[in-house]
C-alpha cells in the first residue's frame, strides 16, 4: 500500500528531541516524511517560504525568538488566522499553550511526555484543523466574493467596471498570476476585454487572438456549458497547435468557463497560473461557473437597460420579464409600479394583486422599520443600498436580498426606485449551522478538557487516599515483623506477615491501574538519561532473587561488554525489567531456570533485553492476548498464579514511550522468551544532573533530618537510618524546617510534600535558596507522584509512598559514595541511647481513651511520657521526675488541674516547666483563669494531635533557648 508524503518542518536546537521526533515519525505507516530542521527561528521562517510545508513542530525556547513572535512572523505570509504549528515546550505551562493557541498554534506538547501515538495524533489533528479551517475561509471568501460581485452587477450598467472587477477579484482568491476575460466574435476570432496580470508575465488587454485550434468542436462544448481545466498543458492531453499557442502568453495551466448570455456563448471567463503546473480544485471551478452565470446575468442586464435608453417602457417589460432574478420598481410612497414574472412566482400572486400596492405588507414585521429606515437614508450621494430581510411567503419565513438603485429624471428627481432581489434562505441556514457548529465544538472541546482535568483530579486523589493508609500498613507490619515493639509468636508473625503481602499485593494493583491511566492518557513522564546497564541489571536482579531462591530457581545473567549504558528512564526501565523477571519466575516451576541476557542488536541499531523462561509457555492463539490490559489466560491460572494482568500492557505501553518494540516467543509447556528492543545511539554529554556528584560522592551519612508529620512514617525513616548508623532528627510540621535545619547542619534531608502548616513545596525552595543548605541532598518521599517537579526544585531523588528498606537504601546508594552496611542491632542500639536523651512528658489525666491516643501518639513520635491520674499524683511526679513539660487535665479527682499548676509554679524545683492545660471547658474566662494559675498555654478538647504536637514543640523551642 503506497504512502501519502508530508514536509515536516522541526525547528528546535536540540538535536535530541528533534532525532527523538524524526525517529516517532518514521514509524507511521500511512505516511511518508521529508524532514526539514532549523535549529534558530529565523532559519524556520526561511524553510518556510521555501518549502511551505505541511506541519512544523516548533521549540517555544529558541536562541534568537521564541514561538510565539515565530507565529507572529509566520502570520503575514499566510494571511490566514491558524497555522499547520504545532508547539513544543520543556516544561507544562497553562499560560503559554493558551497564548500559543491564541496566536495560532494547533496543538501544544510537552517535551518528556511526548509518545509516538500522541505525535501522530497531535499531527493528524492539527493538518485536518488546519484544512477545515481553511476550506471554512474560503468557502466564505468565495461566498463574500460572489454576493459582492452579484451586487456589483445589480448596482452598475457600467459593463466594463464589473467584467474588471470580476477579474481582478477572482485573481486574487485563486492567488493566480492571469485572469482574462475573453469575447469571442462571430468568426470564432476574439478579443480580451478584461484583464489582471500579476507585473512578470505578459499584459494581453485589448489582444485579439486567434487559436487555431478553436475547432468548432470547442465551440460547441463551452456552448453547452462544458469547462475546460488542465493542470499542466504539456500533459500530453492538448493538441500540438493549442499548447503552442498558450505558450506563447507563458501559462502552464489554464482554467477555461464559457460565460453565456441568453443561451449563446458569448464569451469566456479564463484562469492562468503561469508559474508552474497547478491542480485546479473543485471548488475554484464552481466559483468561476458560479460568477459565469452572474456575468452572463451582467450581459443581459446591460443590453436590456442599452435597449430601455432606445426603446419603448414595453420593450423593457419584455426584457426584464425574462430574468430569474426578482425585479420590482417602486414609487417613493412605497406604492409598486412594475414587477417581472419571477417576483409574481416567488410571491404567488398576479400582477393585479401587487401593483398599486405597498411592497411593506410582504416584508416580516420584525425588520420594516429596519427597511424603512434604510430606504430612506438613500439620497444622490448614495443612490444604491443592498438590504437583506425576511418576507412572509403562503406563511414561510425566508430571507432575500435586495439591490435598491434610485432611478432621477432629467432634473435630477428621485422618481422611482427599481429593486431587484434574490432567495438568501439556504446561505443564511448555512451560516446558522456553521454558527452552530462551532458553539458545538467550542463546548465539546470545554468538556473534554474538563474531563481531563477531572480525571486527572480523581487520579491524584485516589493515589493519595490509598497510598496514605498503606503506607501505615506495610511500614507498621515490617516493624512488627522486625520485632521492633517486642517479640511476637509464631502464629502473630505468620499473621502480619499475611498483612504485609496483602498489603504489598494491594500496593502493586494500584500501582499499575495508575501507571495505565498515566499512559493513555499522556501524562506519563519518561526522563531519559543515561543509565548503566550493569547497574539496572544487578538492581532488577536484586527484586527477584528472593522469590527465585524460594523455589530454587537458577538465575544467570549475560552481559554484551561492548555496551555499557543506554539512554533511558532509569525508573521505568527498571519497572520494565523487573515485571519480566517476576513473571517468568512466577510461571516456572520449582527447580527450572531464567536467563536474563542483555546484547546489542547492529541490524536495529538497538539493545535487546531478553528474558527466558521454561516455565508453562504460552499457547499460540493467546499471544495476541497478553499485552492487553486486565487479561488473564484462563481462571486455572488466574487462580494459580496472582496477578492483575497489567504488567505485560505497562510494559509495552512503557517500550512504546521509548520508542521502542516488545516480541514474545513461547511454546506450551517448554517456556517463553520475551525480548525488549529500545533504540541505541550514542549518547551526548549533558550536564543536567540534578546535584554536584562530584560532592556527594565524597560525603558521608552521619546525622539526617526528617521533615515528616506521620508518626508512622518518621520512625519508619529513623530505623532505616538507624540500622545504617545515622542519626535523625523528625521534625513533624512544614514551618520552621529551615532553622532546624541551620541548626542540626545534616548530610542528608528527608521530606514529605503534605505537610502541615507549609507546603513541602515551599519548604523546598526555602531550602535550596539558602546558601549553607542549598547543597544538601533533600529526598522527596511522598504519596504525591511528582517526581519531574521535585526533581526539577533540586531534589536529589524521588521516592513514592509506600516506602520500602530497598528503595530507600537504592536511593541513598545513588546519592552517597560511601553508605554502610545495614544493621538491625545498630538501630537497637541507637534507640536506646536515643530514648535517655528523648523529651520527658508528664501527662495528667484521668479519662482513660485520651491516655491511651495522647500517650500512643506522642510514643510514637519518641516522647517518653509519665502518667499521674489526679492533681495530687502530678505535683509530686513533677518534684519526682522533674518532666520537660506537663500536659496537665483541669478537672480531676482529689485535686483539680488549676490547683496543681499553681503549687507546681510555688515550688522552686518545678516552677520553670512548661505547663499545656487540657480542658473542655469553653466558657469565657476559662483561658484567662488558666493562665493566671501558671499555664503556659491552653488547648480546649477534643485536642487536634498535630496541634498538640506544635504546641509542644514551640514550648520546648522556648525552653532551649
């Protein structure tokens, strides 16, 4: 099947992205590419004109103009309002792609998220956009030019302006280089009566002309209305004779339509592109018939106004009576003089039913004021007014149009007014439904990006509602199962070990619902970098040795030498490699092997990443069914090996982002091999790394911080490092990160994005702001997928909850040089040393549920908290224990809490702790007696925890300094 050829035009100076674009486009398989590249905006405007191609893929950043001054620049050329443009940026910006859009652009795209459907699709689009919208503009051009010179017609007996006009106005729409106008004579000879002629080629005004070859064959096919359209005369298809004699006025092509009046040819309107061969459209054809016929209508009327200056009122009745056009005179009382055979038919009355009588009555009356006013503002300065209305016809509504020409007598008096009128009901529907059309499409493109928006809101959302609680799951399930919180049994430990892989298994699920929706809808990212392939291969390998020595599966692994790094997404390179080990170690059976070979393909100038199996295999008539998303091969195996069946549709959609292939060979009962090919080339230096390596390869991990307002999820961190021998400070809220980070001066910061207080955004950028931070490596871990924009605020890596011991010691291996080894004992250790020096809380408060969440809580976050249950028990435990501070319950049993705060603040040995009251008593006068009694501060129940949490903390801040 023989391809449709495009020009694309790519002006970008990158050379990577526009390999990457070329490389997508190539891939098409219904049309070829010639590819045009400029690497400067002022060199894209040249190719331009050069070449004019069919689409440009345009950088908004370009070295001398961005794009929207090149659109500026485009525009006079075109002299239209859109552009086949399509514009590209390096990053998502709401503001540029409406300006880009605005200034004429068909499409917008952002660099990284671009996949090889989506080129095509934005391409495709942005062609058929443009042709639409340019067939819509010439058709009204066509119809404007039409009505303009019907008017013309209607309002002139000046024969020669309107032939001249017509000339002049059809060269211009055809953007040809000669329109003539040639009056044939009764011996087949000619001459040329009206002419426009672009300055180069050669002036035939007032030429007459001979064609030999004018056959009276030819005669006889304009006579029946034939037209005559060649593309390029040398086509073989003209006689000899007849290209010889259009070649000597230089045309190549020629549009030919026989102008007839009253039925005889009278002439011919002619089109000529002398600068090349040129393929004549259907519609510039019907255009020129279409104004043939009102020329011809031109012909008639200025020969019967010539005959009406010779002869007789009657012979002009007989005339006009032959018009299809609607012809009336009238008095300037508005009374009906005369009117020809088609007003009577198009109104369905007699001529005695009208004359005498007001033209007002047919008129709709909604515009006869609009009609009378306009009748009236004619004078002898402006003797023609053209008025379009609605009449009333057995009932119908319809809109006409009517040329008024004021008729003066000798003197110089307005004594009559002829109208002549034609049918406008089609065009004027025409114009509503276009009208309609694009109210339509305006509102269905509204909806389809509110659609968008919503999805990608609900996406968002979901990811952080169950992400959140997970996250709680699986790292409280991992401490448990470390015995963390003490020993457990047998049995408790095969139960939360249950939990965790539920967990984990519930994890994966959401993880590739959410990868699919990303890819289909275009908003996954791919960074491509440079990326070790002995490096992805230990790590992918690393996922699965557990599972593989579980069922005593041989894993080998071949690595070509002759290639050692790939341009690639790190990440989903790795998702890639390790959805295949997993599954071809879950489908083979205990003692079988898997082979993982990595080579260079010369052929396909690309790396295969291949892995087999001898595992189930696949029958032949399911390959076709694998990569589809939520399949499975039947409910034996989807009962015998879990699963989602997602992996396989992720990782070909995730190929397909890199430009790259997936095949699959199987055989039932004897394994399958799955290979990965993505393109190779050798890779270009950048230096875009989002931290100086060379000066995090040199440090070493001795203190960190950890900006994370989860009780659950800080501790999870503090073990980690821990067991490394790192020591952490938390710090629960967004406020304040900077000064605590000043202060503990840490290798290493950790921080989450949903913080209270402040966003982990802005803590972010207030970070890498600072001069004495600004180097520190910050780990993003969070629920929120935004790993392009952290990575973009100067993060160092991204980590997406939930959080595992792998991916956290991945991450801190990929910062830092020198990381040690984990171990648990080191962790336990530490927290023992670290729990003598941890904040000591008293807590005075005799409900029970709020002892045990305020107690659990502040656990959690390694306060160490003492309980007195009455007032009495507080003042000697404050003397006893001599707490950090005191969380102090006003109404007690034996002894309130005001009571005990105030012989706390009497006591020399305890008067300076800081006192938090927790009451519910609301009344007014409540704050002011507590603080009058020696609170420090007041929180009215039911407490907010993380309030709670603040409030502590500032006091604590207050103690220290």
């Amino acid at each position: 099947m023989s391809q449709s050829s495009r020009i694309v035009l790519i002006v970008d100076d990158s050379p990577e992205d526009r390999e990457l674009y070329r490389r997508y486009l190539l891939r098409d398989q219904e049309y070829s590419h010639t590819f045009l590249e400029a690497t400067l905006g002022k060199q894209g405007l040249e190719l331009w004109q050069e070449h004019q191609p069919d689409v440009v893929l345009l950088d908004y950043r370009l070295p001398d103009l961005d794009g929207l001054e090149f659109l500026a620049r485009l525009q006079p050329s075109l002299q239209q309002p859109c552009f086949p443009v399509i514009m590209v940026t390096g990053q998502g910006n709401e503001a540029i792609a409406v300006q880009a859009m605005q200034a004429g652009a068909q499409d917008y795209l952002v660099k990284g998220q671009i996949t090889t459907q989506g080129l095509h699709l934005a391409m495709n689009r942005a062609i058929a956009s443009v042709q639409i919208r340019t067939q819509l503009q010439q058709q009204i051009e066509r119809e404007r030019l039409t009505r303009q010179i019907s008017q013309q017609i209607h309002q002139s007996l000046e024969l020669d302006q309107i032939l001249q006009t017509t000339v002049t106005e059809v060269r211009q729409f055809l953007q040809t280089d000669r329109v003539i106008v040639f009056q044939l004579d009764s011996d087949v000879n000619g001459i040329v009566v009206a002419e426009s002629v672009i300055g180069e080629w050669r002036a035939v005004l007032s030429a007459k002309m001979y064609d030999p070859c004018f056959a009276e064959s030819c005669i006889n096919l304009y006579q029946q209305g034939r037209v005559m359209a060649k593309s390029d005369i040398y086509d073989g298809s003209l006689a000899p004779c007849h290209v010889e004699f259009l070649a000597q006025f230089q045309v190549q092509a020629n549009l030919v339509v026989p102008i007839l009046r009253d039925d005889d040819l009278w002439g011919l309107l002619i089109a000529h592109h002398c600068t090349a061969p040129r393929s004549w459209q259907l519609m510039e054809i019907e255009l020129l018939q279409q104004l043939a016929v009102h020329l011809g209508i031109a012909l008639q009327q200025a020969n019967a106004y010539a005959q009406l200056e010779q002869q007789s009122e009657a012979r002009y009745r007989a005339i006009v009576e032959d018009q299809t056009d609607l012809i009336v005179r009238y008095l300037p009382d508005n009374s009906i003089q005369f009117v020809n055979s088609a007003y009577c038919r198009y109104f369905g009355l007699k001529p005695e039913e009208i004359i005498g009588k007001s033209f007002q009555p047919a008129i709709f009356p909604e515009d006869r004021e609009m009609v009378a006013r306009l009748v009236n503002s004619m004078s002898a300065e402006n003797p023609t007014i053209t008025i379009e209305n609605r009449v009333i016809i057995n009932g119908e509504i319809r809109w006409t149009q009517w040329i008024n020409r004021m008729i003066f007598n000798q003197q110089g008096q307005c004594t009559e007014f002829q109208s002549v009128g034609r049918d406008i009901t089609k065009l004027k529907e025409a114009e509503a439904q276009l009208r309609l059309s694009s109210e339509q499409i305006s509102l269905a493109n509204a909806e389809l990006a509110r659609a968008a928006r919503l999805k990608d809101e609900f996406l968002a959302n979901m990811s952080h509602e169950l992400r959140t609680p997970l996250n709680s799951i699986l790292g409280l399930s991992e401490a448990l199962l470390e015995e963390v919180f003490g020993s457990l049994t047998a049995k408790q430990s095969q139960f939360i070990q249950t939990i965790q892989q539920s967990g984990q298994h519930l994890l994966e699920l959401i993880n590739d619902i959410l990868d699919l929706s990303k890819i289909e809808s275009g908003k996954m990212e791919i960074e491509l970098r440079p990326v070790s392939l002995h490096s992805v291969c230990q790590s992918s390998l690393n996922f699965v040795k557990e599972q593989a020595r579980q069922k005593q599966i041989q894993l080998t692994c071949e690595i070509d030498e002759t290639i050692t790094e790939i341009e690639a997404d790190e990440r989903r390179l790795l998702q890639v490699l390790v959805n295949l080990l997993t599954n071809a170690v879950k489908f083979t059976p205990d003692g079988g092997c898997v082979k993982f070979q990595i080579r260079m393909n010369s052929l396909q100038q690309a790396v295969e990443f291949r892995v087999t199996d001898n595992g189930i295999g696949i029958a032949p008539e399911n390959l076709n069914l694998i990569f589809q998303p939520f399949i499975q091969l039947d409910s034996s195996l989807s009962r015998r090996y879990a699963g989602t069946g997602l992996g396989l549709s992720i990782i070909q959609r995730i190929v397909d982002l890199h430009g790259g292939s997936v095949y699959v060979e199987s055989e039932v009962g004897r394994g399958s091999s799955f290979s990965v090919m993505l393109p190779w080339h050798p890779l270009f230096k950048q230096d875009d790394s989002p931290l100086p390596e060379a000066l995090l390869n040199e440090a070493e991990i001795e203190k960190a911080l950890v900006v994370e307002d989860s009780g659950v999820a800080a501790n999870q961190i503090k073990r980690y490092f821990a067991e490394l021998g790192v020591t952490s400070v938390i710090h629960p809220v967004g406020e304040g990160v900077l000064k605590v980070a000043l202060k503990v001066k840490p290798d290493v910061i950790v921080l989450d994005i949903l913080l209270p207080n402040s966003s982990g955004w802005e803590v972010l950028r207030e970070l890498k702001a600072h001069p004495q931070i600004q180097n520190i490596p910050i780990i993003i871990i969070s629920v929120i997928d935004e790993r392009s924009r952290s990575l973009e605020l100067g993060a160092a890596d991204y980590l997406l909850k939930p959080l595992s011991r792998q991916k956290f010691y991945q991450s801190l291996n990929r910062i830092f040089a020198k990381v040690q080894s984990p171990n648990p004992q080191t962790a336990v250790d530490m927290a023992a040393a670290e729990s003598a020096q941890n904040p000591k809380i008293l807590l005075a408060e005799d409900n029970e549920a709020n002892i045990t969440t305020i107690m659990n809580y502040l656990e959690a976050y390694n306060f160490q908290v003492m309980l007195a249950r009455n007032g009495l028990e507080a003042v000697e435990m404050a003397k006893q224990h001599q707490p950090d501070l005191i969380l102090m319950d006003i109404q007690m049993p034996q002894m309130d809490g005001l009571e005990a705060t105030r012989q706390i603040r009497a006591d020399i040995k305890t008067h300076s702790i800081p006192i938090i009251a927790l009451t519910a008593l609301v009344m007014p006068g409540d704050l002011e007696r507590c603080l009058e009694a020696g609170a420090n501060h007041y929180l009215a129940k039911p407490i907010k925890l993380k309030q709670l949490l603040e409030t502590i903390a500032q006091q604590l801040s207050k103690t220290d300094n």
